[in-house]
C-alpha cells in the first residue's frame, strides 16, 4: 500500500513537471514573419522596402520590389501604412493618391512612424535602389 502511495505521488510529481513544460513551449511566438528580413550584407532578395500596418513595424507587412511602380497600391493596403523600412540605398516614394496624385513624399532607412500627416494615407508608390 505505501509503495502504491508513493508511486501515486511520483506520478503527480512527474506529471506536473509535463505541465510546466507545456506551459512553457507555450509562450513560443506562433506568428510567422511573412516577409523576410533585409539581409544587409548581402543585399539580397531584390527587396527595396517592406511597409507595415502599424507604427514600429508591427502588424501585416508588404514587400516592396526594386523598381516598383505602383499607381495603387490595392484595397486592402489603401490608407493603411504606418511605418516603413527601406533597404540601405534605396527610396521609397510614396504620394497620398492613387495615379500618384496629391501630396508626395520620400522615405529612407527606418522610419518607425512615417508621421502624424502621412499615417494611413498611403496609396500608390514607387522604390528605386
Ligand atoms: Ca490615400
């Protein structure tokens, strides 16, 4: 009887352990990056620029190739930029308009807001290396 006790407890003991293990796999991000990273050695990838939904490059993100010539930039992406990164090099122009009408502007490097006047307004753009 007292072995089966123990035995019991033993069992307890190693099943909280699995828990604990669980718990923490758990807390493993699950999100996948859709877009790949600049690798700024190489410069591969032929990327120009990645936007991004929200401010600090956080939300859904698109990829922009060299020599984009975009006059909209599509429904789901329209008035909806926050920040951009663009690759060392290179410019991403952007203007407020479809048919690269209204205001223009141009960003470089890493902009983790494109600022109060700019954000979501975006809708057609071009990036050049
Ligand atoms: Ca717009």
């Amino acid at each position: 009887m007292r072995r089966a006790i123990i035995s019991a407890v033993g069992a307890i003991v190693f099943l909280m352990g699995c828990d604990e293990a669980e718990e923490l796999a758990g807390e493993d991000e699950t999100e996948v990056a859709e877009v790949a990273p600049f690798d700024e050695v190489s410069g591969r990838g032929g990327e120009c620029a990645t936007m991004y939904e929200h401010w600090h490059f956080e939300g859904e993100a698109k990829r922009v190739e060299a020599g984009a010539y975009v006059s909209f930039i599509g429904n789901l992406w329209n008035d909806v930029v926050s920040s951009v990164k663009v690759r060392s090099g290179c410019v991403l122009n952007v203007f407020e308009h479809a048919d690269f009408a209204g205001a223009q502007n141009s960003f470089q490097g890493s902009v983790p807001f494109v600022g109060e006047w700019w954000n979501d307004k975006i809708s057609a753009y071009t990036c050049d290396c």
